[in-house]
C-alpha cells in the first residue's frame, strides 16, 4: 500500500493536527514527504510529536520509514522493461486468457479508483462549451489523448490535440484562456516536458486534468483533477486497458450529456463525410 492510500484509509480518525499534515503531504506528494522533518513541521504548522504519532498512525515505525517509501514509490515510476521484466511473474496456463484476466482485473481496479462524483465533475468540465479542451499524452500514452481527442471533436467545437513536437506547443499554450482544460495523460517513465507544459498551463489558470497511474507523475502538483489509472499487470508492459476504459466512458458521458448539439454536430460531420466519398468516386470514374 503507497503512503497516499495509507493517509486515506486513516483519515477517518486524525485529529486537527493530522488533517493538516495530511493536506500539506497530499498538496505537494510525494516531495512535501521528502523534506527534512522540522521543515515538514513548519510548513503544516503542527509538531515534530504530531508528525511521529501520524506515521505512527498510517501503520510505519517513524518518518524514516515514511521517507524511505516516498523514495521507493518515485523509484517504481521510472522503472523500465527491463527492470519490470527482472521482478515479474510468468503467466501460467493459457497466455492469452491470463493476460486478459490480469487486464479485467485492473479494469475493475479503475472503477474503485476513480468515483462517481469525480468522474461527473470532470464530465462536466469536458461538456462545458465555453471551456476549450486541449490533449496531449507521453510517448505511448499520448494514444489515449489522441483517443479523447477525437471522439470529444464528433461532440463539441474548440478540441485541440497538441502535435509531439513541443517546439510547436508554445503556440496552443498561447490559445489558452482561463477556465479551458488541458487533459494531461502521463504513466511512470514520466516525461520532463509535459510536467513543464502542465505547469505553464496552470500559471494561465487553465485546468490541468491529469490521467495517470498510482506512483503519479510529478505533473500531479499542477493539475486540479487527478485521474488514478491502475496500469501493472506483472508483464514486461504496463495495460493501458483501464486508461482506455476510463477514457470512452468519459466521452460518452460527456455525448450523453450534450446529446441534442452532438447529434446535430454527428449529423453533419457524417455527411460532410460522406461528400468526400461521393467526389471521390466521381473522380475515379472520370479517371
């Protein structure tokens, strides 16, 4: 269990004190963890007492131990394949069917991370039509953005998925207005950049909604709505089944929501579609 699940399912039962720590360590995680604990200690205005007995409290021996899992999680989410592949387990049996069951179980996992009420409120945001929506993913994950992207365009004007080049993005961080939403997909072997461009998204008051995994992207500390993807399955590859799960069910919500407009705007994007095709048969047979 990470110390952000620890702090979670000890909630319940802190005190004044506890409750403060507990923000200024969620506020800023896992860094604000990392500091020396005097410094710890004045940034939540608690004491150094205060900071044993709520560690002590989330099941560790000390803040040591703390740190040092801090430092275990960062750790985790720059793990490559090959480092994965050293400490993970053979499927047994049929390949194909225990692969799929370890995705399906992550999928499930998905739908525990994430509730109801936060799923809704980032629907909303991506339905606001006063909102623009701005995508962009990792090297890998940016299929996923490219994913949303796509279906959120057949829903609503004003959606924008940034090309890889970063020399290009200053252009789209220029379009950006307060309110509009930057959609953010970023798993472990994190990317320096998107942080960098998460940042300079939320000093333009846009709001950073991040997808990522459970040792989190350091993006996390600018972002307004964390979307937390179980992505392991114990292979040399981390499934990125979940993420697109979660990722059709946020466009959907979001067609259902605006159904009158996107219907409209499917209608006409089809036959627009469609005029394609008809001048393209015209031209072979006039070939």
């Amino acid at each position: 269990m990470n110390i952000r699940k620890r702090i979670e399912t000890a909630a319940t039962d802190f005190t004044p004190s506890e409750r403060k720590l507990a923000t200024v360590l969620l506020s800023d995680y896992p860094y604000a963890g990392l500091i020396k604990m005097h410094e710890l200690a004045d940034r939540a205005e608690v004491s150094q007492p205060s900071i044993s007995r709520f560690v002590i409290k989330i099941g560790l021996s000390g803040f040591p131990e703390l740190q040092k899992h801090l430092v275990s999680e960062l750790r985790e989410g720059d793990r490559s394949p090959v480092e994965i592949h050293a400490t993970s387990e053979q499927i047994k049996g049929g390949y194909l069917n225990g692969f799929l069951r370890l995705a399906s179980e992550q999928m499930a996992s998905a739908g525990q991370a994430v509730t109801e009420s936060q799923f809704e409120q980032i629907c909303d945001l991506l339905a606001d039509s006063k909102r623009a929506i701005y995508a962009v993913g990792g090297r890998i994950s940016d299929t996923i953005a490219q994913h949303l992207s796509f279906h959120l365009r057949q829903a609503r004007e004003r959606v924008y998925h940034l090309p890889r080049d970063p020399e290009v993005w200053p252009e789209y961080l220029l379009r950006m207005k307060q309110g509009d939403v930057f959609f953010l997909v970023d798993f472990r072997r994190y990317q320096k950049n998107l942080w960098q461009l998460a940042k300079q998204a939320q000093t333009q008051k846009v709001q950073v909604v991040l997808m990522t995994d459970h040792w989190l992207s350091p993006a996390t500390r600018h972002a307004s709505e964390v979307l937390v993807v179980p992505i392991e399955t114990g292979t040399i590859w981390d499934s990125y089944a979940p993420a697109l799960a979660l990722t059709e069910a946020l466009v959907t919500r979001v067609a259902e929501k605006t159904w009158p407009q996107t219907r409209k705007r499917i209608e006409a994007w089809d036959a627009m579609r469609d005029g394609f095709k008809e001048r393209a048969h015209e031209q072979t047979d006039n070939g």
